[in-house]
C-alpha cells in the first residue's frame, strides 16, 4: 500500500507546484516535451505569438485563468482526500495478519473493492498488481510491490536557479530515468497538454497504456517525458488517426477469412500509399492540408509579417461571431490554422438564405462596431469553400463545404519595380521591332533606308509617318482593354496595379498584366472584371481589322508603293483573321491562303494591327491562372475546379505545340506564362455564390472566339 500512498504524494506535490508556476518556453518544450513532436508535425507548429489584446480579451483571460485555478484547486483537494483514504486501508492493511479465516476473507474483500475503486480513479493498470498482491497475502509468500517514487529537490545551493521534480511511476520502474524537467516545465506542459483537442490528448495517453479519462494529466506528462525515446511515430500516428476516424476499423466480410467472418473480426484498412500521386491528401498531416492549400490561394495571402495570429482571430470569435453568431455565422469548432491565415467551419443563418454577400456585409458591419479600427485595417473575412483535404469528404458540392478564412487585408503583390520595368522596356522594344518588320519586304522602303545610312541622313521622318498608324491602332486596341479593366475595377471598388508589358515572339506582345490588389466583392464581379478587358480588345482589334482592310483596297499606288506586308505564313496561325482577309481581298476562294507561306501579303497598317490585336486577346482569354481567360474560369468554376481546368488547358496546348509543329506563338506563350501567370488570383469576399448562367455564356461564346483566332488554317 505504500505504492498508492507514494503516488498520491507525488499527485498532490505536483498539483501544488502547478499553482505556483508561470510560463514555459517553446524552445524548452520542444528539447523537453519531445514526446509531442510526432503529432505536432500532423497538426502543424503551435506558435507563442506576443500580442497586445483588446480588453474584453484581457477579461476573458482573467477568467479562464480563475477557472484553470479553480480545476487545479479541485484536483489538489481530490488527491488529499484520496490520500487520507489509502492511509486508513494502509492501517487496516496491516491488521490482516491477526485475523483469520471467515474474518481474514471478509475483510481482504472490502479492502479489496475500496482499492479497487481507488486504483480505477487513478489508474485502472494497477488492478492486475492488486490480485497479486492479495493472492501473494494468502500465500504468504515475498510480495513485490508496484513502486511510485517521487522526490522534491530543495536544494537551497546557490547554483540552482529554481526547484527540479523527479516523479517515477510504477509503470516505469525499469526504465532509465532521463533528466529532470524544472516545476515550470512541467506546468506549461500539462496546460499544453490540456489544450490539445480531445483525439489527441487520447491518443497520446494510450501510447503509453494510460487511459486520459482516468489519469492526471501531469501524470501523463511525465509519462510521455519517461517514454519518449521509445515513442514511434508510426504508432503515435496509427493512434491519433484511431480516434479521429473509428470508422476506419470497419468489418469487410469479402476480405477476410471464413473465420474471422464468423467472428466478425474487425479488419484495419490499408493506409494509403505516400507515394501514389492520386492518393486523397491526408487531412490530418499539417504539411499536406498547407500544401494544397497553397494550391488554391496565391503568395500573397501569406506575406511575411502579415498572417493574422490565433490570438487576433480569437477576438473576432469572441467579440463577434460570439455576439452575432446566430444571425451570421454559427461556428461549429476552433478555428483551424492554415497557410496565410484561419479557417472558421459553421454554418451560414437560415434568414440569410444563402445570399454570402449579405453575410459578408453583417459580418464586415459587427467588425467595425465591436472591433478596434486596427483589426479591419489589417485583416478581413472572406466567404469561401474549403481549401483543405477536407474538401474532398464532402460529397454535397464538388468544391467543398463553405467556410469563413481570416486572413490578411494585404494582399497587394511583392513586384520588384526594377525588373516590372525592365521587362515592359523589352516588351515595348519588340513592339517597335514588330511594327518596323512588317516593312521588312518592301523593296523600295529597304533601299531608301540603306541609302539614307550611306549619306549618313538620320532624318527619319517620313518612315515614323509611315509606322505611325500600326503603333496607334494597335496601342489604341491594348488601351481599350486597360481602361475597361480600370472602369470596372473603380466602379466595383477594388484596386488594380499598373500594367506590366509581357513579350513574346512573333507578335509585337504577349499581354498587359495588371495584378488585383483588394479583394473582388464576388465572383460575379471578378468576372466582370476579367470579360470586359479582352471583349473591348478584340471588338476594337475586329473594327481596325475590317476598317484596314477597307482601305487596303482603297490605296493608290503611291500608296501601295510603301504600304507594309506580311507573309501569308503569319496569316495561316490565325482561321479567323485569315479568313476574314481571304473573303474582303480574295473573294473568298481560298487562292490568297494557298500561296507559299513567305509570299507577302500588302495590308493596310490598320489591318495588321487589328490582326494582331484579335490574336493578343485571344491568347488573353485562355482559362491559365490569373490571366483574364483564367479568372473567367475561377469565377465559373470555383478553385478546385479552375486549377483542374487550366491545368488541362495547359498540358493541351503543350501536347498540341509538340506534335502539331506550330510553335510559332504558343511556345514562348507558355514559356511566359510558366514565369509570370504561377498563382490563382486573389480571394473574392465571398467565394460561394458562383457567377451567372448568362456569364458563363459570354464566357464560352469568348473562348470559341479565341479558339478560332488561334487555330492555324493548316
């Protein structure tokens, strides 16, 4: 019985050393607590973040530090009562030797039953050790009791800096004891400990045979501190994915042996095979859940310095979901960490009818009235679908249940303005070099050109005159596109960036790239924004093209004497444009088209450019990424279903460049795009509400458009 009286000792030394201590490190519970790290590494990293609370969150602390004091209180008076309790079955313990059979049985049984009671409050393993130590009483024989030793060092020595406790329980009795964890330690450990969800806090007792329910938590603490060199990974994880999904133990009677079907032996399914690249992502393992997370939100919801933290998401629960959760959103469970910021599980409230943008705007409305104009300034609260594997489970929609994100309000894109600069110089560079190619076979502007070189004349006046108009059309056709994008942005109130010029090789450029900086109110409006840009293009491109054309055939011959040309080989990569040049010019007899593909064609400059202003917005409309083409496919589609779609696009027009031999455009299109279209636009406020049957329209009627424009005639 001293084992009991010993451990109970140590119980109350322990819970009478936690009322005292104040904090404990993350650097010294990563070296002394390493026992955790296994299931840290499933759920991700808790981080111990400075951060100055509003305060009600002060208040709130208060009280759950009075409630913390008040358990530890309970658990110290429990363990004195208990112990006072051994002490009397000790006394009567030792009175067994002076009594004798009916007496002897009669009193062995109510002892008996009184520690058993006791061990099953404490630890529900001793029961094993208590048959024996009766069976062994009856016997007479040597009995080895079940060891708990504790020992407090109050060393007054000057070289120690603060108490050590040394505490062994019976089930570590032949281990070999590690080094002491200060009081200060082991109190941060045992409230780290409480504060794990319940699976874990399971999982971890059961890995060193303890039932949670049952023992102390700083019994278990030190357990896992005793036992953490012999802790594998592999269990700690077999056991915290026991009791997320019990369901995994199912009874597959196909599977199994007639025997074990008559048993209805249960059969562990075969985890899954890491390196299968089809395999659902784990939604218990952090690194995956961020992974595929960072597949779905751009860099820039996670700069550097702008996450929000658990502390700060925690004042929104409180202060706001916490007020007006039932008129908004009823939160189901704590909010769960995620690259960039927060996800928040619940519900939306039956009176909003589904309507996410009246959610958003209650939600943004509590915000400004019971938070601190910091906290709007720096974070915001978008309406989305799950981006974690959890998604996957959810067989009501494709994309996911809806989920609130906190995440930052900064979400402008790090651009390096030197490089931003150096590439729109190149681009512009190419342009101009464009622009002078297409009077590349036109002899007598050629001859002119090399003798004014010889005489060293640098007039070149007459020549500007005559690049003049393609560099107007074709500037007026990009500026269209740029000041649609900004009427739209402006009118919707969100912030756009300065367009980037992007390259490319056999048009005079690729596309102007314009990066969102705030948030879209919703995908109806982020589509609104992405259409517009490349439908004013292309219909400003169609107007030069047939205007062009007009006056081609309108020149005199001075005119025609220095007008531009191109070969019909650059009219072949474009059906649309070539057919539309073949039936103005041609007839429609398809003879213009036949000819050797570097015979020139003489065009007006009006009409090359609307050539390549049609091509240009084409190839801005493919559904990559953020290109506008891509944004349209977010808006339509959702994020899940926008990354499988572009991603199809993608390996399409790769297999069709390699195998078709048209090369021309789309390789260094997809060369460009790998570099500068890498991320997914930005989050909407509200991800849920998808955008219109009759966008989705325009939309297909616009990719049609761009397929026939870039589909060569060959």
């Amino acid at each position: 019985m001293k084992t009991l009286s010993s451990k109970y000792a140590a119980a109350v030394t322990l819970l009478s050393l936690l009322e005292s201590s104040q904090s404990f490190s993350s650097t010294t519970r990563k070296n002394r607590i390493s026992s955790f790290s296994p299931l840290q590494n499933n759920i991700g990293q808790r981080k111990q973040t400075s951060f100055q609370l509003y305060s009600s969150t002060n208040d709130l602390d208060k009280l759950k530090a009075q409630a913390a004091q008040i358990k530890l209180e309970a658990e110290k008076m429990e363990a004195e009562l208990n112990l006072q309790k051994i002490q009397k079955i000790e006394s009567e313990f030792q009175t067994l030797d002076e009594l004798k059979g009916k007496d002897l049985s009669k009193k062995q049984n109510e002892l008996k039953k009184q520690i058993q009671a006791l061990a099953n409050r404490v630890d529900p393993s001793l029961l094993s050790s208590f048959d024996t130590l009766f069976n062994d009483k009856e016997e007479k024989s040597n009995v080895s009791e079940m060891q708990v030793q504790s020992s407090l060092d109050n060393s007054n020595s000057n070289s120690v800096d603060e108490e050590r406790v040394t505490t062994q329980t019976n089930l570590y009795a032949n281990r070999k004891i590690k080094a002491t964890i200060t009081e200060a330690e082991l109190t941060s450990a045992v409230e780290y400990y409480t504060s794990l969800p319940k699976p874990m806090r399971q999982a971890l007792a059961k890995s060193i045979d303890l039932d949670e329910t049952m023992a102390a938590p700083a019994i278990i603490v030190l357990g896992l501190y005793e036992l953490s060199d012999s802790l594998s990974t592999t269990k700690l994880q077999s056991l915290y994915q026991q009791e997320l999904n019990p369901k995994e133990l199912i009874v597959d009677m196909k599977s199994i042996s007639d025997k074990n079907a008559v048993f209805g032996k249960p059969v562990l399914k075969e985890p899954d095979d890491p390196f299968n690249p089809f395999r659902q992502p784990d939604a218990t393992n952090m690194e995956e859940i961020n992974s595929m997370v960072e597949n779905f939100l751009p860099r820039q919801t996670r700069k550097e310095g702008t996450v929000p933290t658990q502390p700060e998401v925690e004042v929104f629960t409180t202060q706001v979901l916490g007020k007006i959760g039932k008129d908004t959103w009823s939160q189901s469970g704590p909010p769960e960490k995620i690259s960039g910021g927060y996800l928040i599980r619940g519900s939306m409230a039956s009176k909003l009818k589904d309507d996410g943008d009246a959610l958003i705007a209650k939600l943004d409305e509590a915000i400004e009235d019971l938070l601190p104009a910091a906290w709007s300034e720096k974070y915001q609260v978008s309406y989305m679908t799950d981006p974690t594997p959890q998604m996957l489970e959810f067989e009501e929609d494709l994309n996911g249940a809806a989920v609130l994100i906190v995440h930052s309000k900064d979400m402008s894109p790090e651009q390096n303005t030197l490089l931003s600069t150096g590439v729109s110089s190149i681009s512009l560079f190419l342009a101009f070099v464009f622009a002078i190619g297409i009077f590349g076979q036109n002899d007598t502007i050629m001859q002119r050109l090399q003798s004014a070189q010889g005489q060293l004349d640098y007039d070149l006046t007459w020549f500007n005159q005559l690049v003049s108009p393609f560099l107007i059309a074709i500037g007026i056709t990009q500026a269209s596109h740029e000041v649609a994008h900004l009427a739209v942005a402006k009118k919707e109130g969100f912030k756009i960036t300065p367009p980037t010029i992007l390259p490319l090789i056999s048009l005079p450029y690729m596309s102007f790239q314009n990066r969102i900086k705030t948030s879209p109110k919703n995908f109806s409006t982020l589509f609104n924004f992405a259409f517009i840009g490349p439908l004013a293009g292309m219909i400003t491109s169609f107007v030069f093209l047939i205007l062009g054309l007009q006056m081609t055939l309108e020149m005199n011959p001075d005119q025609v004497t220095y007008a531009p040309s191109i070969p019909v080989g650059f009219l072949q990569l474009s059906s649309l444009g070539a057919n539309i040049v073949d039936y103005v010019l041609g007839g429609g007899d398809g003879l213009l088209l036949q000819q050797d593909p570097n015979t020139p064609v003489i065009l007006h400059p009006f009409a090359i450019a609307g050539i390549a202003g049609l091509m240009i917005n084409a190839l801005d409309t493919i559904p990559l990424a953020a290109t506008d083409g891509g944004r349209m496919s977010l808006a339509l589609l959702g994020r899940p279903g926008h990354v499988a779609f572009s991603g199809l696009v993608y390996f399409a027009i790769l297999l069709y460049t390699i195998f078709s031999g048209h090369q021309d455009i789309f390789l260094s299109y997809l060369f460009v795009t790998s570099f500068t279209q890498k991320d997914l636009e930005i989050p909407a406020r509200n991800e849920v509400d998808q955008a219109s049957l009759s966008q989705a329209a325009i939309a297909l009627t616009m990719w049609c458009v761009a397929i026939l424009t870039l589909t060569p005639t060959n």
